[in-house]
C-alpha cells in the first residue's frame, strides 16, 4: 500500500505517469476515516469524448458495473468505476 501525503486534495483526480492506471485520485473513505487512493483508465486508451458513438458505447459497457456498485452499499466514490464515469462527464478536468 502507498503511503498518502497529508496534504491532498480530495476527489481532484489527477496523471499518472509512472502507474499502472492513466489516472488517480484521493478520497476519503467514511468508513475507515482514512485516505486513500484510487486508480482508474487504461493507458493504452484514448477516450475521445467528444464523439457520442464511443460515449454510447462506454456507457452501454460500464452501466451493469455502476448499478451493481450501487447495489452493494459501498461508498462510491472509493470505486473505479465511480470516477471512470465520471470522467466521461463533460468538464472533467485533469
């Protein structure tokens, strides 16, 4: 496990460069009280969201994970998928 610096900003995700993941960001988890980090995004990929087709599609793969990241109670920003997409939002910054 990675140690967390103590000055972070929350939920700003962020590059990458040397990880395995395109992007991370730090959250809070309620639980535990702790911070902690989350990977997400491939970096063989591009995700071009300006083309509707391919958000479509993103959207059509990543649906049945949200629901059943929601159904299992957990906090969702601590998942992936969460902040995956959420970075098909428009606005999304990094």
């Amino acid at each position: 496990m990675a140690k967390i610096r103590k000055n972070v900003k929350l939920n700003k995700p962020f590059r990458t460069p040397s990880a395995k993941k395109k992007f991370a960001v730090y959250v809070k988890n309620r639980k535990t009280g702790k911070v902690q980090i989350v990977r997400f995004g491939s970096k063989e990929l591009s995700i071009k969201k300006n083309i509707p087709a391919r958000k479509r599609s993103f959207m059509a793969r990543f649906r049945p994970t949200l629901a059943k990241a929601k159904r299992s109670g957990k906090q969702l920003n601590t998942t992936p998928v969460y902040w995956a997409v959420k970075s098909w939002q428009k606005g999304f910054k990094v």
